[in-house]
C-alpha cells in the first residue's frame, strides 16, 4: 500500500487545484476562502487521518483497531470544520455539497492514476467509508446546537470577523504609500487615506469604506496608471490635487483562487523629489563636465607646448646621450598627456571616454618606448629589463598607440615600484582562441613582492593600492590599474593578473589587434563591383582637396562643399552613400549638421553614414533630446589608411585590395623633415597633380586666414580670431605642418577665453611659420617628381 501513500503524498497541489476547481464550477465558492493556502489546508487535515489509516491497516482489513483510530481522527476533523462554519453562518447544506467534491477529488485521484484494480478498489472504500463516517458526525453534532447556542456562535463570530476586519481596514488606511483597489472593470472601490488625500483632498480615514467617495480626478488618471505590465511597476505623471507628481506605479491583480473579487491593486510610491534630485545631479554633472572640458583644454595646452618644444630640440645635433634623455622625455610627456586625458575622462565617470584611434605602429619600438621611461628607475635599483617578443607575431600591428603605450607603462611603473631585486619582463605574443577573435597578449612580468591571497579583483577599483609589508605605491592615488581596466576595455580587451612562481606578479593584457593596414597603390576601376559617392563637406579648400584624392585615390566619387547648408542642398537632391563631414565650421557643427540630416525625409539621404573629422575626438558625443551619434569619427591629421579602415566598417563594398605599405609613421619617421612626413605621403599617395592642388588650396587660403586673423586682433573680436585661428589649424593639421597648428589653436584657446593679452605679435610670429611652410612647400611644387621629393 506504500504506492498508495506516495500517490497522496506527491499529488496534494493537484488535489488542491481539482477541489477549487470544483467550488468554482459548481457555486460553491460564494463563502469560501480567497486564498490558496486556506484550501491546502483543508486537504491536509483530511489526507493526514487517510495515510494514517493506510499505515495502519496495512494487508489486514478496514475493522482493525489503527484503522479505526483514523476513522475518529477523519470524522473529528470534519466535526470540528462544520461547527467552525456553523458559526460563520453557512448553512448545513451548503457545507455537505462542498464536502461532496472534497470525496470527488480524492476519487478522481485514484482514477486518473493506473494502479492495480484490488488496490483501486480498496482505496475508494476507505474514501469512501471515511467521508460517509465524517457526514454522520457532523451531521449529528450540527443538529444537536439548540437554537440559542447556534445564535450565540453567531453573535460570537460575527464579533471576532468584525474585528479582524476592522484591524486589516485599520492596516490599509495606515500605509504611507497611495493604495487604489479596482474592480474587474478597472473602476476605483476603495482608497486607503493616504489615496484619499491625493485625489479627494482631506478627508477622516475610512471614507471609502464607510462613505460613499467619487473623484472624477482620480478616474481619469487610471489609465495612465496601468499602462505599464499588468503586473509590474513603471513610473508615470498623475495630476493630483496639488498637481502633477511623479510615481513609481506598481499594479498587482488581487491574489483570489475563488475568483470572488477579480481586480487590481495599484501603490503609488511619489518620486518627485527624488526625480527632482536626480535632475539636479545631472545638471550639475554637465556643468562639472563642461568644467572638465576647459580645464582639459588648459591642462594640455603647456603639456602641447612640452612635447612641441621636445621634438624641435630632437631635429637638432644632438650627443646619444642627450638624445636618449629626449627621448625619454618625449615618452614621460606622452604619457602625462595620455593620463591627464584618462583622469578627466574617469572624473566624469565615462568608460571609454575617448575613442580609439587605430595607427599602425612596431611592436618592438612601441615596447622599447615604454621600457625607456622605466629605466632609470629600474637602473636604480639594479632591476634587468628584458624584452621578450613571439617571432610568430608581425612586426608592425595596428591599434592605439597612446592608449596601448599608457596602459604598459603603468603596469611596468608598478612593477618596478613593487620589486627590489630580479628583473622586469615585457613579453607580447600571438594568442589564438576558439570561438572568438585572434588576440595580442602583452605581459608584463615581476619578481617582485607579489599579490595579496584571494580574489584580485579590487585591485582594478580606482583609489586601491596593494599594501604589503609597508610596500604600498608611494606617491600614487591608486588610480594607475583602474585608469589602465578602463582603457583596455574601450579597446576591447581584457585585463588580469595572477601570480608569478615562485615571487612576483603577472599582469596580462589580452587585445585584438589587427596586422597593419596597407594603403592603396593604384586603384582601376574594374577592379571595383560598386564605387561609393561621398559628400565631402569642410570649409577649408586645403581639406577638402585632401578628402577628394585620397577617396578617388581608394576609387570612389568625391564630391565636396564648403559649408553644412550647401550639403544639405545636395543630399536633398541626389543620393549619396557616405557624408564625410568637419566638425566645426562658420554655419554648424559637424554634429548639428548630422541631426539635419536624420531629419531629411526618408527618400532623401536621411540614413545615409556620416563620418565625423576633429581634431578633438573626445568633443564629438551626442548630446541633448534627439541627437544622433556619428556613423564614424576620424582624428585630424588622418591618413588614407585611416580612411580606408573607416569606409570599409561603413560601406557595403569592401575598399580595393591592392594595398602596399604607405610609408613610415610620421612618429618613426626619419628626423630629417619630420614635419612635412604626412604631407610626403599625400605625395606618394596622390599624385603629382592632386599634389600641386593641395599645395595651391593651401597657399591660397592662408593669407586670408591671416589677414582676418590680423584684423580681427586689432578689432578685438575675439570670436572672428578663434574661427580664423582654428580654420588655420586644421588646414595645416591634415598636412602634417604640426607647429603651425599647434601655434594656431593654441591663438584659437586664448581668444575663446577672451585673453586680452593676445597681440599683434604673436599674430606676426604665426605668419612668420605659415609664410616659411608655403615657401617650401612650394618649393616641393616647382619640383614634383616624387623621386626627388
């Protein structure tokens, strides 16, 4: 008979949920409980005498003295459930009919379930046997009550229902939060006070249950209220008496199995102030961002001027050793000019504040900057340096740089700061995975102190150092592993460490880097499937003529205009697959320039790509209702392998795969004429022709540049000089003539701050480098075969 008790025993929900059902379907519902609970409840106190029943009787027959004992344990159940109902008022009949679906259920269990006939049949005997016994008992206890004693249960319960009512209405008009119950139609039937007060104004507590309340305010704001999930919580405005106020709606349907009272809870919880707040926080982060913005630009302006004024003294005769300690601070200026910009990044909480810029770069060289910073300091404490590079990886990759460079050499400053004797390794190699991109791992290698037991997981929170034995870094803010966790994520990359055997650390930089990017050596056009219209818009003529060759250059139709209104002109009236657009100019912005766009109607080039070119990439982030973000950005100065790598994320055809290997990076380039390295390579890369109009646009347009720049000084108009300064700067940034516009936007800074210390002076010192750069790039013109160029 186990069988049988496992088949009660695992079955009681669904003994649960057939007796329900039947209550519902049959009327008898009207006085029964609303809640689950109560009717499990009831199943079990009549499955417990059951199983006691079936322990006891085991093979033998229902007349033994165990079978027997749960009879009366059965009939004393059902006795003491009638006289309880009794007292509630509910009438003997109706009682014996719910009891009559109680016995179905347990039948319907034994049918639905295969079990051997004698089995079956015995069961439903017991069953049966029990519930015939159990309707006897009550039967006779129920009439046995003379009249007075069944008034006076009455009376009695109907005390105690009223206060059990009266506590749970007491409860419901005490909570905080607004409570709102609905009906099945979604119509107000009882507010607690605090409800009452929003919608109906001040009113004793109770006047929904005791007094009839209509607020013809409240009934328009249900809808509102219940937009969200049915079940669930989302914020929404509702006008209330005093106006309207934010809430966090949550909507519950009423928790009832019988079906009695099918409707919806609704609690306002008012996060007005807390909206209100919120906002406030926001505004005041803006302006601590815009804060940032201009303390950014003041910071690295002395720092522009450091790392200028380094590689001039670089051109010049130099000893080894004094071009070593160039070098050195060449590498420490990089480096405090790539923290200054994380910091302000990290102050304003963004992750990934700048956006990469992928150059090609040498592995070997890029690990031999980071090692030449460190070294002095690893010298001092009589630390080897090694280098250690996988011959399966290829010489040159391409990445951010800065990004790259910054993130090692926090980690070799750490390891040299945490280890006393041995060595510090830097190991980069190959590391293929499955299921996933190739990546570069670099290492970075102590045999210092080590790290803590545990997780490492905090040692990438900002403001943490590891302290061990009093060998915290000194010096620091524990900022250097959180700056480098957030740069490489914005690489897409991964950070760890772990611990070296038998002392030290290991710190692992996993990133995908692609091989460096060839840049086209000719392009014909059946080598072409789809060549890409591209609306080139700057209103620099020098810009502009760049943009046309290097998009011709990659086979695609360049057509340029000189200002946001003329390109808008042009979308409006002929398709085009890609807008390769200015930042800033006379009209608009790049950005605004942008959301123009959007707005066009659908036929009219209104998804068309748009690639946004700055000198400052961190500026060009959407901001404000209904801003887009650029398809693309692309850093003044930009190469053509720049803009190839851009046009093939962004057009459907890929760019032409006749590549060769542009020449050197102006950063690696030979010091002889560094400064005019960029514009060699639009020489190489365009053609004589492309060339001289490149050089014409720039020789034509300066000396308008400068004369408004004169006279805008000598007017005081500290605006026209900022916008002559800065058209100055980017027409000599995409030519790589790097000391003009650095002179130039550092002219650009002063006026829009309005520093009157700004002079004619520092106008004519200015002239005099524009005027020397067109002299030779002249020059260059007179004398156009690339081979003697």
């Amino acid at each position: 008979m186990h069988r049988l008790e496992a088949l009660i025993l695992e079955n009681e929900d669904w003994l649960v949920d057939r007796v329900v059902y039947y209550a519902v379907a049959e009327g008898f519902s009207e006085y029964t409980s609303t809640l689950r609970e109560a009717w499990r409840a009831s199943i079990c106190g009549l499955s417990s005498p059951i199983l006691e029943a079936i322990a006891a009787a085991g093979d033998t027959s229902n007349s033994q003295t165990g079978f027997g004992k749960a009879r009366e344990s059965i009939v004393a159940f059902g006795v003491d459930q009638a006289l309880k109902h009794r007292a509630r008022g509910i009438q003997l009949t109706d009682f014996l009919g719910l009891l009559k679906y109680y016995r179905r259920a347990y039948l319907d269990l034994i049918d639905e379930h295969s079990m051997p006939d004698s089995d079956a049949r015995r069961l439903r005997g017991w069953i049966l046997d029990f519930f015939d016994q159990m309707e006897i008992g009550l039967c006779g206890e129920w009439i046995s009550a003379s009249d007075v004693q069944r008034l006076r249960d009455l009376q009695n319960r109907a005390k105690s229902l009223t206060n059990e009512k009266n506590k749970y209405l007491t409860i419901f008009e005490s909570i905080r939060e607004p409570v709102i119950l609905l009906d099945a139609n979604h119509h107000p039937t009882h507010l607690n006070h605090a409800a009452h007060l929003l919608f109906c104004g001040e009113v004793t507590p109770g006047a929904s249950y005791y007094g009839a309340s209509n607020s013809p305010l409240l009934n328009t704001q249900i809808t509102s209220m219940l937009e969200g999930s049915p079940d669930g919580g989302h914020d929404a405005v509702i006008k209330t008496l005093s106006g309207p106020r934010e809430f966090n709606v949550n909507t519950q349907k009423m928790l009832d199995v019988s079906h009695k009272f099918d409707g919806t809870v609704i609690i306002l919880n008012d996060v007005s102030e807390y909206k209100r707040a919120l906002r406030r926080a926001e505004a005041a982060d803006q302006a601590k961002s815009t804060f940032l913005a201009a303390m950014s630009h003041e910071i690295r302006t002395p720092i522009a001027g450091v790392l200028g004024l380094a590689r001039l003294l670089r051109d010049t005769e130099l000893t080894s050793e004094q071009s070593r300690h160039v070098d050195g601070i060449l590498s420490s200026g990089e480096l405090l000019a790539g923290v200054v910009s994380d910091i302000l990044d990290f102050s304003q909480a963004e992750i990934g504040g700048r956006t990469p810029l992928p150059k090609n770069f040498d592995v070997a060289g890029l690990v031999s900057q980071v090692l030449l910073v460190v070294e002095r300091a690893a010298s001092e404490k009589g630390l080897k340096l090694v280098t250690q590079i996988n011959p399966d990886l290829p010489q040159q990759l391409r990445g951010d740089t800065s990004m790259i460079r910054q993130v090692l050499l926090n980690l070799a400053h750490n390891a040299v700061k945490f280890t006393d004797t041995g060595e510090i390794t830097v190991r980069v190699a190959p590391l293929q995975r499955a299921g996933g991109p190739d990546l570069v791992r670099f290492e970075v290698i102590d045999t210092g102190i080590g790290l803590p037991n545990g997780p490492k997981a905090w040692l990438f929170d900002p403001f943490t150092q590891h302290d061990r034995g009093g060998a915290s870094l000194k010096g620091g803010v524990g900022l250097g592993l959180a700056i480098c966790k957030k740069i490489v994520a914005s690489l897409g990359g991964e950070i760890r460490c772990c611990a070296n055997r038998p002392s030290g650390s290991v710190f692992q930089v996993d990133l995908p880097l692609q091989a460096a990017i060839s840049v086209v050596e000719e392009v014909s056009p059946q080598s072409q499937v789809a060549r890409a219209r591209v609306l080139v818009v700057d209103d620099d003529m020098a810009n502009r003529a760049v943009a046309e060759g290097y998009l011709e250059k990659l086979g695609h139709f360049a057509t340029s205009v000189p200002s946001a209104s003329e390109a808008l002109e042009r979308l409006n009236s002929e398709p085009f697959d890609l807008v390769l657009s200015d930042n800033r100019m006379p009209d608009v912005t790049g950005l605004e320039l942008l959301t123009r766009i959007r707005a066009l109607p659908a036929d009219r080039n209104a998804t068309v790509p748009v690639v946004i070119v700055t000198a400052s990439v961190g500026d060009v982030k959407a901001t404000g209702p209904g801003a887009a973000e650029p398809d693309g950005v692309l850093g003044k100065p930009y190469d053509i392998a720049d803009l190839s790598h851009v046009l093939r994320s962004l057009l459907p055809e890929p760019s032409p795969s006749h590549l060769h290997e542009m020449a050197a990076d102006p950063m690696t380039a030979p010091q002889e004429d560094r400064e005019l390295a960029i514009f060699r390579q639009h020489m190489s890369c365009l053609g004589p022709e492309r060339t001289r109009r490149i050089i014409e646009a720039f020789t034509h347009s300066t000396p308008i540049h400068m004369a408004n720049l004169h006279d805008c000084v000598s007017t005081g108009d500290w605006r026209g000089v900022s916008s002559a300064a800065h058209a100055l700067a980017g027409a000599a940034g995409v030519l790589g003539l790097e000391e003009i516009s650095q002179c130039a936007r550092k002219i650009e800074a002063r006026a829009e701050v309005g520093d009157k210390t700004l002079s004619p002076d520092d106008v004519f010192s200015l002239e005099h480098k524009v005027d020397d750069a067109r002299r030779r790039l002249l020059e260059l013109s007179a004398n156009m075969e690339l081979g003697q160029s």
